[in-house]
C-alpha cells in the first residue's frame, strides 16, 4: 500500500482538528496537540480501485509563545490550508503558511479549506464557489469535508 | 663510615638520613604491601580525624576530589550525563532509583558470590580490556529485550519497515511511527533551542515499562523498542545491524515514496525479523543461569578448583601470545586513543571494537603489520555518522565521475549541435534567399494581374473602365461629332478626371512604374466612310487627345512625354448593340497601358543569378 503524508495547517480555532474527526479513522489522543503541537491521524481511500492511505498531521497554530518545529513540515506530499471565514485574518494569513508549506515541500500539492461556511450568506457562499483548489467547509455540517480531502488525495496520489 | 663524636646525638644526626632513604626504597619496592598495611590503619585515620576537625578533613579531600571528579567529567561525559540524568529527572526518579537500587543488589550479590569462575573470567576481561570491574557488572545486569523494530523515513516520518517479536505487535504502527517521529523532532527541535550541543539528538525515550532508543542514519532512522534501557553492547549491537542496512538499502531510503508493497521492504523486514530473533534471548537465559548458579557456592569452588588449574594451564600456554596482543592493544591505544580488542582466531588477527574515524583504522592497520607483519580482519565499528559520510564521499565521486563523463559527451554534442546550427544558418538563409528570389519573380510575372487589381480598385464604379485589358474606354460619352477631330467641350473634364487617376495609379506606384513601356491614347471612327479617311481621322483624334492630356500636370510630374503615344485605329473594333453600330459610341478614344516585357524578362534572370 502506499501512504502519505500531509499536513492540516491554519491558524489557532480555524477548526482544524474538527475537519480531522469528522474525517479520520483514526486518531491519537487530543492532548498530544496541546503537547508536542502535532496530533496524527489516518485515513484509508480508494482511489482508482487501489488503496491508500494517509497521514495527516494536523499541526497546532502556532503562537508568539509557541513555534512549532519546521522539520514537522518535512516529506508532506501535500497540505490543507484551513482558514476560518468568520475571522478575515485567518483567511489572510494562508498566505504565509502556503509559502512555509511550500518552501519545504517545492513539489506539494495543496488545497484551501474556507472552514466554519455555515456562518456564511448565501451570496457571499455564491462569490466564493468555483476557485480551483478552493473548498467551503463546514466540520459542523458535515459540507464539502470528504470532497476537499479526496479532491487533495486524488492530486497526490496522480502525481 | 667515622664519627667526629661517639655521643648519642652526633650517631642519629649521621645515621638518621641513611634510614629515611633505606625505608623510602622499601615503600617503594613493596608498594603493594605498602598499601595493604597503610590500608588497615587509612579508615581509621580518617574516621578519627573526622570526629576531631571534620571541617580540615573536608578542605584537604576536597583538594583531591574535586579535580578528580572534575577529570572524570572531562573523560567521560557521556557516562556521567546518563548517570545523573535519572536524578535530574523529576518525575522518572522515583523509579530509576528502585531500579538502580535493585541493580546495585545483584551486583552485590555477584560480588558477594566471589568464589566463582565468572569472578576470574570478569576480572581477566577487565584486565585485559581496561574497562573496569563494575562496568562489566553493570553491563551483564542490564536486561533489556528488543521486542519491535521500525525503521522510518526520516523527513516524513513514514514507516518503511517493521518487525516483532511473536505477540509483541504494536497496533497501528504507521502512526506509532508518525508519532515517533513527531515526538523526536520535537525533542530535537528544542534541544537545538535550549542546549548548547547543537548537534546532540534524542537517542531514549522512555514511557511506563518501555523504552524507545533511536538511532538516525542520513535519510532513516531505526527504532528499537525495549522493556529497559539498552545498555552499551545492546547499542552496538543495534547500531551495527542498522549501520548494515543503511549500507544496503541508502538509496531505496533516500528515494522512498511510501510504497511498501516493494521487494527492499520486504527484505529489511525480514532482516530485522532475523535479528530480533537471534539477539536478545541468549543474553536472557544465560544471565538467568547464571543466578542460579550463584546459590549454591560449594560446587561453584569446586568447579573453580579444576577450571582454575585448567585455565592457569591455558593462561601458561597462551600467556606469551596474550600479552604481545596486550601490548599491541596498549600500542593501538596510545596512537589513537582508541580501545580495540585484537584477537588471533584461526591464526589470523581480528580486531574488534569502535573507532571514530577511518583514519584510525589506518593507524591501527599500520600499526598491526609494522609490529607483526600481519594484515588485520578488520571487526571493527565505525560510528553511523562516519559510515555516513563516507558513504557520501563514495557517492561524491561517483557523481563526480559522472558529471565528468556527462561533461564530455555533452561537449562533444555540443559541437555537434554547433555544427549542425551552422549547416542550418547557412540553409536557413539560402531558403531565405529563394524565398524572396520567388516572390520577386512572383510579383514580377504577376505585375499586369497586380495593375488590373489596382485600377479595378479605382473606378470599381466608372463604366469607362475595362477590366480585362485595364483600359480606359470612352465609348459611352459621346467624344466626338461625325468627322470632327476635336472632343466636345463637356467631355473634356471627364477624360481630364479619368486620364489623371489612371496615371497616378500606374506612375505614383512605385511597383507599377517601372515596367510602363508606354501609355497608348487609341483613336477609333464609325464604320462610315472609307478605310484611309478613317485612319487619319482616328490618328488625328488621338492626336488631339494626347496633344490636350500632355499639358496635363499630372502628364508633366511623371514625365509622360517619352511614353504618351497616341494611334490611329479607323474603324477597327466598332461599337455594336443588337447587331446594329451604335455609330455615335464608336468614335471614341481609349486609354492604355503597355507593360515593358523586356524588362520584366530580365528583372527574372537577374533574380535567379543572384
């Protein structure tokens, strides 16, 4: 079987660890986050009738007070970005973490997930549809999480 | 010897310094014995002159330990930090302590045991070695199983391979090894940040009953999972296996990706199942046999009685050949500070043991045949680091050698391309060249299609336009009277207009110009009237017309004097409609053009010859 590895970045509450329960099989305890700032989980998919499997290290946000070890970020084959869309300087700032993501890993493949879309109004939902690589999630509604995962897999694992 | 005086005073001053020196020279012949009676009487010294002036006793030891224990650091840092780590560690103390405590008790009841052969064996090793008593104890009291093997990618934390001991199996071991590796880089990362040992790494990690040692390579590293601490052989041992595999296999790790459905994975597994099978189990059994045997010391005295005269006999026997390799340990030693054991097995010298560099296993081999000729079986260790780099400087030179290669083959391909770029240059501009030779014999044979689309595009709307021989033909204005040579005045204008566009676009085109033989104004009459008057009458019309259309400004700015002609036709080409002369349209003039054939002929071969 063939594994990957991937990283689930954003800032600190965009909701991260929830796209990660609604998603995984399974996961280490929650209290190795708040610990070493990394939780791993896994999840198994079929992709083109062939199994595989990743790895997901959701990574903790980091803080002025807290700085997570940038060799975390190494042999990722892709990333999701998560920013909250009720807080618009979560949003701005997947900017610096895909350039971190991607200064390590020059090759990854990466997708956004605009997190928390169950806050938004239908035209606001209706201006963000359609951006490539661009998914509006809802961990609490359950929208678009499978999708953004699989949608990422498939890029990887097509490479 | 004489004496000034034979009194009692003057006997001692002489005698005294001679009994100084006599018993300085025994102490020191006998310094052994020295020691023994100083002994007995030491600990009661000291004990007395702590309870008379412990504070004095205290500054003079501190004199001799201090630097003692300052020297002992120095040499041995890395077992004095695994020493005090356990204390330091708050939470862990507890049960290190127990641990220790109960470590210390079997030392002590080995020690105790002293009538044994593993006593003679133990202390002939530390002998013969250097290492101390107490270290091998400590080193056969360490009980340390490796139940798993993983061996992780190091950058992403991926599992490559894995192997168990029979119901030892880790559940979930990719991301066991995910979190291993979570975990190291984030102890790594914060040792960088907090020690000054930039380059240190996490080597234990310890939780509940297991313990986890790590050992990193370049791109791999492997993780041996115990139920205690591994002690120094145990490392080696795993260490050596490691050093093994990542020789093997450095490339497939480098590069990777996740699949472990592959032929190298199954065979590290197997590998690593080999080893975990083999290695720790005798350790096990033969510790615990030993324990056993320590219960009961008469057959152990009287086992040693025969086994000690047996190996007094062997010592006899080997003694000479033992300490020459002693010495040439003690050699190897004080030119690389290194502590090798050199054995002879099958007549051959082996040496076993670790050294930091492949310089030292240069110094050791010279060493070896320049005192006895021989050449070494090399059993010795280097450290992961330096199997490493010098894998990487294999490496080096194999890309150098490459590079060079591919330098070469890519010159003499570039010579190639250059020749080949040239060759090409030269048919690029010789096409270049054909190429405008056909589109300049192309416009040239195409000039009259090329005049007819000009002037069509003109008078598209004058019916005074003839398309097909591009003529101006008057026939519908009603030029001339019957037998008069001079057009009618309302007229005039109308051929003026006509004649002066028809000239521009034949003489203002630069492409055009040069191949106009000439302008032919064609003088017609009706059919009425005999042929000789008609001609006359049409070369006077045409006459007339010329004579008008070269005052023209338009005839003066392109010189049309050398090419204006003017012909007399009669009655030639009459105007006919339903079968009857429109007699009226038929005295008329026509305008046109004569391409200059010669040149255009010429303008053709020049072409071609250039």
């Amino acid at each position: 079987m063939i594994r990957k590895k991937i990283l689930l970045i954003g800032d600190f509450n965009v909701g991260k660890t929830s796209l990660i329960r609604r998603y995984v099989d399974n996961t280490f305890d929650d209290r190795y986050l708040t610990t070493i700032g990394v939780k791993i989980s896994k999840k198994k998919i079929l992709l083109n009738d062939e199994e595989c499997e990743l790895l997901i290290w959701d990574l903790e946000g980091a803080t002025p007070q807290k700085s997570i070890p940038k060799t975390y970020y190494g042999g990722a084959s892709g990333a999701i970005l998560v920013g909250d869309v009720s807080r618009f300087e979560t949003i701005k700032n997947l900017d610096e973490h895909m350039e971190v993501f991607k200064q390590i890993n020059p090759n990854g493949s990466y997708v956004i997930a605009y997190n928390k879309s169950d806050l938004l109004k239908l035209d606001q939902i209706k201006s963000l549809q359609n951006i490539e690589n661009v998914f509006l999630t809802s961990a609490k509604n359950d929208i678009n999480v499978e999708k953004m995962f699989i949608a990422l897999a498939k890029e990887i694992f097509n490479d | 010897m004489e004496f000034e005086a034979y009194d009692e005073a003057t006997i001692s001053q002489k005698l005294l310094p001679l009994f100084d020196d006599i018993l300085l020279q025994k102490l020191q012949e006998k310094e052994s014995r020295t020691i023994e009676l100083l002994s007995r009487h030491l600990a009661q010294i000291i004990l007395q002159s702590s309870q008379k002036d412990l504070p004095a006793l205290s500054r003079s030891l501190q004199s001799v330990i201090s630097p003692a224990i300052s020297k002992e650091i120095e040499q041995n840092k890395d077992k004095m930090v695994d020493a005090l780590y356990p204390i330091m560690g708050g939470m862990i103390s507890k049960y290190v302590t127990q641990a220790i405590k109960e470590m210390m008790d079997n030392i002590n009841e080995k020690i105790e045991d002293g009538l044994s052969f593993d006593r003679y064996k133990r202390k002939f090793k530390s002998k013969v070695s250097g290492v101390s008593e107490t270290e091998l104890l400590l080193e056969e009291s360490s009980n340390a199983v490796i139940s798993s093997l993983f061996v992780i990618h190091k950058e992403s934390g991926l599992l490559i391979a894995e192997a168990h001991l029979e119901d030892q199996e880790i559940d979930d071991p990719h991301m066991v090894a995910s979190m291993a590796s979570a975990i190291k880089d984030f102890v790594n990362d914060w040792i960088k940040n907090n020690e000054d040992a930039k380059s240190s790494e996490v080597q234990i990690v310890s939780y509940g009953n297991e313990t986890l040692y790590i050992e990193s390579a370049g791109s791999v590293y492997i993780i041996a999972f115990l139920d205690s601490e591994p002690d120094h052989e145990q490392r080696l041992c795993i260490n050596e296996f490691f050093a093994k595999l990542v020789k093997k296999y450095s490339r497939f790790f480098q590069h990777f990706d996740g699949d472990d459905s592959t032929e190298e994975v199954k065979d590290i597994s197997q590998k690593m199942h080999t080893f975990l099978h083999t290695q720790p189990k005798n350790k096990k059994i033969k510790r615990l046999g030993s324990s056993k045997n320590g219960q009961g010391k008469n057959p152990a005295k009287m086992l040693l009685i025969v086994v000690g005269i047996l190996f007094l006999g062997y010592l006899l026997y080997l003694g000479d050949q033992y300490y020459s390799l002693y010495c040439l340990e003690k050699r190897v030693f004080e030119k690389t500070d290194q502590n090798v054991h050199i054995k002879r097995i099958n007549d051959k010298l082996h040496v076993f043991g670790n050294i930091s560099s492949m310089n030292d296993f240069y110094t050791i081999k010279n060493i070896i045949f320049k005192e006895t000729g021989e050449h070494l079986i090399n059993e010795l260790h280097m450290p992961l680091e330096e199997v490493d780099k010098r894998l990487s400087r294999q490496q080096d030179k194999a890309i150098t050698r490459f590079e060079s290669e591919l330098s070469d083959k890519v010159a003499v391909f570039q010579k190639k391309i250059d020749l080949l770029e040239k060759k090409l240059n030269r048919f690029t501009s010789r096409y270049d060249k054909l190429q405008k030779q056909l589109d300049h014999i192309e416009n040239t044979t195409g000039i009259k299609v090329y005049i007819l689309k000009k002037l069509a595009q003109v008078f598209k709307n004058s019916d005074v336009f003839h398309k097909e021989d591009g003529s101006l033909d008057f026939k519908n204005r009603k030029l001339f009277k019957v037998g008069e040579t001079l057009p009618r005045k309302e007229s005039l204008q109308l051929l003026k207009e006509n004649f002066k566009q028809y000239i521009e676009i034949l003489m203002g085109n630069e492409k055009i110009a040069p191949f106009i033989k000439e302008i032919v104004i064609e003088g017609y009459t009706d059919s009425s009237g005999n042929y000789t008057f008609n001609k006359k009458l049409s070369e006077q019309r045409a006459w007339r017309i010329k004579e008008y259309l070269s005052g023209l400004g338009v005839s003066k700015r392109f010189h049309l004097y050398k090419i204006l002609k003017a012909k007399g036709f009669a009655n030639e080409n009459p105007i006919i409609v339903n079968a009857v002369e429109d007699q009226e349209a038929s005295r008329r003039i026509k305008i046109r053009f004569k391409i200059d054939q010669k040149k255009i002929i010429n303008t053709i071969k020049k072409t071609i010859n250039d």
